[in-house]
C-alpha cells in the first residue's frame, strides 16, 4: 500500500456519497455552503465547483475513470490505475458489477484508517506556514475539543488563510484536490484528527469518520 492508495479511496467514497446524494436529493456534505474553504478561492474554482454540483449520476461516470480521478486529484492516470489495482488485491476497493466502476469497500478502507492508518503513515506537526485547516482546525471538527489559542495544523499552501504548524498531507496534491471537493475535504481532514490526535480526539474523528464510511 502507498499514501495515496488512500486518497485515491477516500475520493471513491467521495463520489459514491455524492451519487447516492444526487440520487436522494440530498445534499452530500453540510460544507455544500459558502464560507468553508480556507483558502483564497480562484473564479475558476467557483465555476468548477457549480458544474459538478450539476452533475446526473450518469454524466458522473466519467469522474471514476483514470482520468477523471487523475484530473480531479492530481494524481498520475498510470498511478491512479495502479492503486486501484493494489485496492482491489488486498479487498479494500472492488469493481461495481453492473457498471465495472472502482469502489471503494467503506467497511475495510474505515478498518485501516482507524486501527494501521497512523502506524502506516504518521504524520508530526513541524513549522509554521501558512496553509490549509486540517485536523482539529478544519470545518468538520472545528470548535471541538480544541483548547482556545492551540495551534491549528495545517497543509502548507501559499493561498491558505491560516497559519499554524505544519502537517505533511497523505499526498503531495491534497490541497489541490480538497478545494475542488468538500467532502473530500471532510474524510481527509477526519483523517489526519486520527493520525495526529490525543486518544479522545481521535475517537470523536473515528466517530464522524464512521457515518461518513457507512
């Protein structure tokens, strides 16, 4: 397994929960609002954001092809292709029957974040940059067991709005990706609160981490 066999899993999940959202007529993430994006957002963003919103199930499928996962996450097509292949052997994606798409296996991808994610792939805060809110300052969680005036962990990135002490993300294109979806921006950051959290925190991410993977 490599880090970004989980990130390419987590936006699996991702557009699995919007297609059942769109689906339902529900909305994916509470995030789906304005005001959550820690970053200085660039007009093409906007405008990238509204199509996919618009997006029917069918019109989706391209998105979980090599290179629609490729374009959404920045990722190589040649090594998204062979992460989902490494998925695929070890049980943590499988191939939907009726439409041969990548899934991703909630139940196991939860497994090993929970229980091997951090022992796999630590993460330790280091300097402060100005970035992305991860953790324990990122939407999902924020304003939960934090202490007033702790530093926040963030992805480093030159249009980020924070400042705090930075966190090495799963993959090098992270933060390009979250900004162009907000709830892969939610697993991610639920992600690191387990990597990094003291046992408490760790368990409140657990348990968001778990309605989201369910």
């Amino acid at each position: 397994m490599k880090s970004q066999d989980i990130f390419i899993l987590l936006k699996l999940a991702s557009l699995q929960r919007q297609e059942k959202a769109i689906i339902e007529k529900q909305s994916p993430s509470k995030m789906y609002i304005h005001g959550w994006e820690g970053w200085e957002i660039a007009p093409e963003e906007v405008d990238e954001r509204q199509l996919a919103r618009q997006l029917l199930p069918l019109e989706q499928a391209g998105r979980y092809t090599a290179r629609g996962l490729a374009k959404d996450l920045g990722v190589g097509k040649t090594e998204v292709n062979n992460a989902i292949k490494r998925c695929i052997a070890v049980g943590m994606a499988t191939l939907d029957r009726h439409t041969n798409r990548p899934k991703a296996n909630f139940k196991v991808l939860r497994e090993f974040i929970v229980y091997g994610l951090k022992y796999v792939f630590p993460a330790a805060p280091a300097e402060i940059v100005r970035g992305i809110p991860t953790s324990f300052a990122a939407p999902v969680l924020e304003g939960r067991l934090m202490t007033a005036g702790e530093l926040i962990y963030v992805w480093p990135d030159a249009r980020g709005k924070s400042k705090g002490q930075s966190v090495t993300p799963l993959f090098n294109s992270v933060p390009y990706a979250v900004k162009r979806d907000p709830l892969l921006y939610e697993y991610l950051a639920l992600v690191d609160a387990i990597r990094l959290g003291s046992p408490r925190e760790a368990d409140l991410a657990e348990q968001l981490l778990h309605e989201r993977l369910k």
